[in-house]
C-alpha cells in the first residue's frame, strides 16, 4: 500500500499529490510519478503541488540517481511544467534545494519549495 495520495484541484487546475505517512521512500515517488504522467489533466498542462509536510524523505541528494534517470525517460512529459513542493523537513528541503537548479536546466522542469500553501498555488499558476 502506498502512503500518498493523488488528486485534483479544479479550481486551481493542480494535481495534489500528498505523502499520507512520515517517511518518504525514493521508490515511493516513482510509483507516485507514474500515477502522475498517466493522469490526463497532466497532458493537458496541469502543475503539481506536492505535500511533503507531514513526512520526510529517507534518502538525501546522493540517493536520487534513480529519480534523475527516471527523468530522463519522462522528459518529455515533464517539459515546461512545474512542481510546488511544501516541506517542514530539513534534509527534505536541503534535497529538494539541490535538486529544484539542475531539474530545470536539465529538463525545463520548474521545482520549487514552499512553506506555505497559498504562496505556492499563485506560484503554480502565476509565476513569481
């Protein structure tokens, strides 16, 4: 059994994805992803916002090879989109700052941590 969840805000136009347990396991966000892509909204332009508040990943940025080459077969699916990602986690927002550079100049895949949930949607809609 996996520990997120998968929807949609149709108001906003988002794909919510919200890590329902406390630890985060890389594979886990793998078969997250791959519930993702084959959402239809998804296709149509839809963003991601992820909530990682209540949980926190169990591998740092030195375990995340899989998540890039992972990527690189979804390239396309992700190209142009962006992920918000609310974290409280230290070693989760440490990741995700390492990671959010490199996933856009290598996929033109916008991530970016948030704190607070609203800051993030006007983000995922709008831009800064």
């Amino acid at each position: 059994m996996n520990s997120y969840e998968i929807s949609l805000d149709l108001d906003n136009k988002l794909i919510l994805w919200t890590h329902t347990g406390t630890t985060i396991y890389r594979a886990e966000t793998g078969s997250a992803w791959r519930t993702i892509i084959s959402i239809e909204e998804f296709g149509k332009g839809w963003n991601i916002l992820t909530d990682f508040r209540k949980s926190k990943f169990n591998f740092g940025i030195e375990d995340t090879k899989p998540i890039w080459e992972f990527f690189e077969i979804i390239r396309d699916d992700i190209d142009g989109k962006k992920q918000a990602v609310l974290s409280n986690d230290p070693n989760t927002i440490q990741t995700i700052l390492c990671f959010q550079q490199n996933i856009y100049r290598f996929f033109n895949f916008e991530v970016m941590f948030f704190q607070n949930k609203d800051k993030a949607i006007i983000w995922l809609k709008n831009g800064f």
